[in-house]
C-alpha cells in the first residue's frame, strides 16, 4: 500500500511538471523535450523518451507510458466504468493517463467546478460503493474515495479542478 501511494504522489508531480512543459512555444519544443528529458532521467534513474505532437505529450520510460493531452475535450475511452463521471455544465480541458505494471491512471482537469460539488460527488462515490474522505478549505478542497483497486480523488480551487482516478493491478 505505502509503495503505491508513492507511485501515486510521483504520478502526479510528474503530471504536475508535464502539464506546466506542455505549455512551452513551437520554436522552442525541442531544447525543452531535451532538457524535460534530462531531468526525468535524472529524477528516475531511467531512460526517458519524450514525444510532443501538437497538443499531445508522451512520455515512455521503462514499463511506463505517460500521455498528456491538452486538447481533450472528453471522458477517455477506457476510464473505469465503476467511478462517476462529473456530469452537467462541466468543460473537461485536458486528460493524462498513464500506464505501468503496477496500476494505471487517468487525471481529467476541469474548468472551474460549481460550488457544492465536493458534497455532490462525495455522495455520488458513496452510492456507488466508495469509502470516502471529504477536505473542506474555503472555497476547494478534494474528496478521496477508495474501493477495491480504485483510489479516486477529486481536487478542487480557484486554479485547479482535477480527477485523480488510479487502479491498481493484480
């Protein structure tokens, strides 16, 4: 358990870092996928391949392959059908997955999310079979549901609305 929530957290700092170069201009994609490169090289200890096209990054390092998509607009094809899907007047503005032998991930960021929706999905995530932990600060904070292989996560404040959802595998 403690070395999948490690996985987990380095997963995130990873989309973390990856979705700030995702930013970089055309002219200077290359010395930036150079330097990008280095560092996760560095910071793993692994061999790193980084690709960007267009809006789309990938990332492949020893049994693990990262894509960020910054021009996804919608749910991925394989999310788990057991976690909910935040429904309604919501705009999803990019999507990363990622895949390893140890579990596979998917973070779907949104733009700002209406008040009330930690309880909103606090709720959902109960009723389909969740045990749940709700962090209330000021305006934001996340909801974390756990169920079987599943660790779901929703994220929210003024700058960032994102569901973290990791499965394990056996």
């Amino acid at each position: 358990m403690k070395s999948f929530r490690i996985i987990t957290l380095a997963g995130l700092l990873l989309a973390a870092g990856l979705a700030a170069f995702s930013a970089c201009k055309r002219e200077s994609d290359k010395a930036a996928e150079s330097v990008t490169e280095a560092v996760l090289e560095s910071a793993t200890g692994k061999d790193v391949n980084l690709e960007k096209d267009g809006e789309k990054i990938t990332i492949e390092t020893e049994g693990t392959k990262s894509v960020i998509d910054e021009s996804a607009r919608s749910w991925p094809d394989d999310f788990p059908a057991g976690v909910p899907r935040i429904e309604g007047d919501v705009q999803i503005i990019r999507v990363t997955q990622t895949d390893n032998p140890q579990l596979k991930a998917w973070s779907v960021y949104f733009e700002k999310l209406g008040k009330g929706i930690l309880d909103d999905y606090n709720n959902e995530l109960k009723s389909a079979g969740f045990k749940t932990m709700i962090i209330k600060m000021g305006e934001g904070g996340s909801v974390t549901g756990e169920k079987g292989d599943l660790v779901v996560t929703l994220a929210t404040s003024d700058e960032v609305n994102v569901l973290n959802v990791h499965e394990r595998k056996a």
